[in-house]
C-alpha cells in the first residue's frame, strides 16, 4: 500500500477519540484573507491556549518575505516519518494533498489537555467535518471579512502584482465560494465578522469559553455570511 492508500485509510485510535472529548477544542476557519492567522496569533498569546501546529511533508515557504519556523508554522517532517507516524497511530487526522501529507499529531491536542488549555488551530471545513465526527463538543468558528469589497482589498495587498492577483483570483473566488456554501449548510458554525480585530478577538475568546450553544448574534452572523456569499457570487 502506498502512502496515499495508507493517509486515505488511516483512522484515529479509540484512545485518541477519547482525547479530542476530553479537551477542549477550537477551531478557527476562514476564507482566505477574512483574517483567521491574525485572529490566532493574537489568541495564542493569552497562557491558556495552546496552538495545535500541524505536520507537513512540504517544505517550509515565505510569507511576506519571512521564512516559516520549523514548530510554530508547522511540524516539517518526511515522508518516512509520516510512515512511522501512521504505524505508531501517532495522528488525528492526516491528507494527502497534491502529493504532500497534512497532519494534526496526538501529541498537539495531548499536551493542551495535560496543561488544561484550550486547543486552537486553523483548518479548513473538511478538517472541521472530521474533528466533528470525533467529538460534538469541538467549536467551530468561521471568520468572515466585513464586505466583498474589504475582502478583495485585502487578498490585493498579499500580492506584488496587479497580474499575480489577477492571475489567482478566480481560483480564491472559487474556494471562497465553496468553503462558505458548505458552512451554511451545517449547524455547527459560529461566523464572527471580522471588521476590527480587538473585537474580532474578544468575541473569539467568548465563544472559546463557553459552552458549544448558539443565541441570537450567531442568527445574526449567519444572515451575514449568506448575504456575503451572496455578494462574491454576484460578482462572478
């Protein structure tokens, strides 16, 4: 079996399951440019979060001229180690994405719950549906930009060029699209508007805290969200 057999088929332990129940979990989803990094960093600096960091096979890049830190952006491993990785039922959750393997380890989550620390990460909506699969408890989070137009703007400025942004536009529209319309489809999504980042947090932290219940401001931010899904798809 090759490694892409073994990430399709690999399932977490019975006694990794338990963990993800026992521990607090949240996680932080976004379109790209909604800000959900920024969010993050902010919240790791408060004591009484851990960051879950997760493994890659890829090596590490630069974001805006600065390189990647090998155990505060990711985990930088080989494919040999995911190899022992997997025998040793060392992962949560693992992909195969276009030839690299993406993964969260046991040990992240284990080391927030022996401290008695909230665990946050940034993944995508499957990575969402699979933790939820796990445990019902997990929170979920999606951080939304405050306009269409906010939102174009801030993608821009990620890049050096009017023909490089040009140039991966349709494709950020498209997952945009696609990660919003899937999150609307399930229950279990708060959306918090992402139009000033102390607030942004604060909100984060509140929703961290308490129990995984809904009131009326998520009623709120979900009819924002639709109405920004609305939006991008409009401008197609």
């Amino acid at each position: 079996m090759n490694l892409e057999q073994l990430i399709e088929n690999y399932r977490p332990t019975t006694e990794t399951i338990e963990l993800i129940q026992a521990t607090k979990i949240v996680l932080l989803v976004g379109i790209s440019g909604a800000g959900k990094d920024t969010i993050k960093k902010q919240i790791i600096l408060n004591p009484e979060y851990h960051d879950i960091v997760s493994h890659t096979t890829r090596a590490p890049r630069h974001n805006d001229n600065v390189a990647e830190t090998p155990g505060i952006d990711y985990h930088f491993i080989d494919n040999n180690t995911v190899l022992g990785m997997v025998d040793d039922a060392a992962f949560i959750e693992a992909k195969y994405v276009h030839g690299t393997v993406y993964g969260t380890s046991v040990q992240e989550v284990r080391a927030a719950h022996d401290h008695h620390q909230i665990a946050i990460t940034d993944v995508d909506v499957q990575g969402v549906d699979e933790y939820k699969q796990l445990s019902k408890d997990v929170i979920a989070i999606f951080i939304l930009p405050p306009s269409y137009v906010v939102w174009r703007e801030r993608l821009q400025k990620r890049y050096s060029s009017t023909e490089e942004f040009d140039a991966e536009w349709p494709k950020r529209k498209e997952s945009a699209i696609k990660e919003l319309t899937h999150a609307l489809e399930v229950p279990y999504y708060h959306f918090i508007i992402n139009d000033e980042l102390g607030r942004s947090v604060q909100v984060t932290g509140e929703i961290a805290h308490q129990p995984d219940v809904f009131h009326r401001k998520d009623d709120e931010a979900r009819l924002a969200a639709r109405d920004l899904l609305d939006e991008i798809v409009r401008h197609n």
